[in-house]
C-alpha cells in the first residue's frame, strides 16, 4: 500500500490587526534515506520538540520502525536521528505512537506483531533509552499516551473494548483496564485520542453501531474511579466519520469532527466543550465556507487562551487557522502547501512551546528528484 504526499510550504501571515505567524526555520528533520511517514510531535520538558516517525525501506507503509529526533524550537537539531526505537517486529497496518510520561520521559508504544501486546520502551529528553522495551502489559491497537496526574502516563487502546489503563514511568501497567462502554449495549465506542482534560482526561473518540459512527467522548477523573457515561457531539450516527479531536486550555475547551458526504462535500464541525468534555452551545460548521475537508487536527496555545485548528481541503491542500477559546477564527486560514495536490493530513501533526511561542508543524514530503524518497520535514512558526 503506497501513499503519496508532497511538500508542505507555510508562508502566509495573519493580519497585522489579528495575531501574527511568521516562519522561523524549515527543516529536514530525517536522514535523508528510506521512506518516512506517520509523525507524532512532542513538546518536552527542555522546551525541545521530539518528533516520532515510522520509517520504510520500501515505501510502504504497512509495517514501519519507529524513529526519532529532538529539535530546537529554532528549528535546528538537538540530536541526530534515532533509528529502531521498537526493535520488535510491528503489527501490520496499525498505528504506533509516543507520549510523554509526569516524569518527563517519552514513551513510544506499538503492536507487537507476535502476540498484538502493547510494547514499550521509554526514552529521555534526548531520546535515548532509559530502560527496556517491555510490554505494557495488555493487548491491543492503536494507542494513546498522556502524561499521569502525579507519575507515569495514562494509555487509550482499542482491545476487545475501548480501555484506559495507567502506566508506571517505565510504561508497565499499573493497575487493571478501565474500559469505556457505550449506554447502548449494542454499539462499541473507538478511542481515536485521549487528552489531558481539568482534573482529569478525555478519552475522545466514535461510537459505532451497524456500521456507521458518531462523534462522543468520555471523562475520566484524576483517580480513575470510573469513566464517565459518553457525551455525544452529534445525534445521528454516519458512515465514512473522521477521527474526533479534541483539546483543553484552562478550564474549557474544543472538539473538531465530521464526516464525508460523498467525493465532493463533507461536513465538519467544532463545538465547544466544558471542563468535563460536555458539548456546550451549538455546533457550528467547521472550517466555514469550506465544502470539502477531512482529516482535522487541533492543540491549545497554552497560555493564549486561543487555538491551532488544522485541516485538508478538497483532498488537494492543508490550511491552519489560529481559533478563539470559543472556536471561533481569528484572521483568515494559511495555506499549508505552496501549490494544491500535495499533502494528506493523516501525516501531520503539531506541537505548541508556550516559552518560546512557537508552533512546530511536522510532515512527510515527497522528493522524486533525485531518487524517489519520502522525507520527514517539520517548520517553526512564532505565534505573537
């Protein structure tokens, strides 16, 4: 199975009146060889940025080995790259993941092929390894990692339920699943994130039933007593759903979701939620005036009180738009691409650095010339 993306040039600036984004640096952040796909972005302790990708000799992206940098927010490097981060062979099409731990050590969690357990190796700042890899501890897909209340982290999977399990800083269960079910004992609920949330932890994701989806979310309290019962951002269940995102700055926050309609048209929104991830307000359609967008994406600009919402449009460019704590836009959307056709938003992702101000967007870009590659890029952009 082969993706193609091109590169992602992000020039524009927001008016003089609104907030301003200018660009600091762009930056190849792979070594150059092989193919890179699948990035997750990381904001440490230091300030850094750590940026995990999957990597392929043969461009494909059915099986990749995790790899990582750390980058300054001025966009130069703080390590070289770091090659096998998982050295157990992974499972087949299923995403891996890393995230950070109360501690400040990053976690990068994957399938494990053999025997579908959830394995784990935690790193350092610089992103070399600090003990083992180990698994988990259960078995499952596609996980999650938010930093624990006190130590360690807590990890969303999808198993034969959607759970949540806490880990200790060396990424070892510590306590039994807790999993999140849907008040319809005939739907299953997916987790597509969880998010660190006041007091608490939003495990954000769709509900599913006879094949078609909704957009909902469940809160999990600090102790982890008991998930709560799912809020539902929208009444009616569709095909073709987009993996719900959601995000938290101070005591509220937002969710991005939608759907395809048809080749055409799709319908995206973005609701307001409160503290506990409840819909408050009406949604609103998201991104306005657009009759074609997926793959959304969103992070708090800690500290602003405002956010960064990303999207594709029309399956041909990627935009950004800086939103109010109500989701509202600020200024006008920035084009992610220099030139349409060449970027799919399943292989972005962003982090925010309150510090420095700085937002770092990192991509898949393909070179054809002079040999056939995908590279990994990232950009910086200060955020006034």
């Amino acid at each position: 199975m082969k993706m193609r993306f091109l590169s992602i040039l992000f020039v524009a600036v927001l008016p003089a009146t609104a907030h301003s984004q200018t660009l600091i640096k762009r930056t190849m952040v792979s070594a150059g060889a092989g193919h890179n796909f699948s990035p997750v972005a990381l904001r440490l302790p230091t300030g850094n940025f750590a940026f995990v990708w999957g990597y392929s000799t043969s461009g494909d992206n059915d099986v990749l080995i995790p790899y990582g940098r750390v980058m300054k927010p001025n966009g130069t490097s703080a390590t070289p790259v770091r090659k096998n981060l998982l050295t157990a062979p992974l499972y087949p099409y299923q995403r891996f993941t890393a995230g950070l731990t109360a501690g400040g050590r990053v976690l990068v969690v994957g399938t494990r092929a053999s025997d579908s357990y959830l394995i784990v190796r935690p790193y350092d700042t610089t992103l070399r390894a600090k003990g083992a890899m180990v698994p988990t501890g259960v078995t499952g897909y596609t996980p999650s990692i938010v930093p624990g209340a006190s130590s360690g982290a807590l990890m969303g999977y999808e198993g034969a339920t959607a759970s949540i399990v806490p880990l200790d800083e060396a990424g070892r269960a510590t306590d039994q699943p807790l999993a999140i079910l849907s008040p319809d004992s005939t739907a299953h609920f997916w987790i597509d994130d969880v998010v660190l949330a006041p007091g608490g932890y939003l495990a954000a994701g769709r509900e599913s039933k006879s094949g078609k989806t909704r957009a909902a979310a469940a809160y999990v309290p600090d102790d982890l007593s008991a998930a709560g019962g799912l809020s539902f951002y929208e009444a009616a269940r569709w095909s073709n759903t987009f993996l719900t995102q959601c995000s938290f700055d101070g005591s509220t926050g937002l969710t991005v979701f939608g759907h395809s309609v048809s080749d055409s048209r799709s319908s995206g929104y973005i609701r307001q939620l409160t503290s506990k991830g409840v819909p408050t307000g009406a949604r609103k359609r998201f991104p306005a005036g657009v009759k074609l967008s997926s793959h959304y994406r969103i992070v708090p600009l800690t500290g602003t009180g405002r956010y960064a919402a990303a999207w594709l449009s029309g399956y041909v460019n990627g935009y950004v738009q800086i939103l109010s704590a109500n989701g509202s836009p600020i200024g006008s959307p920035l084009p992610v691409a220099e030139a349409d056709y060449t970027i799919n938003f399943e292989y972005v992702d962003m982090a925010w650095d309150p510090t420095s101000s700085t937002l770092a967007i990192v991509y898949s870009m393909l070179r054809t010339e002079p040999d056939y590659r995908y590279e990994l890029w990232a950009a910086f952009y200060k955020v006034e």
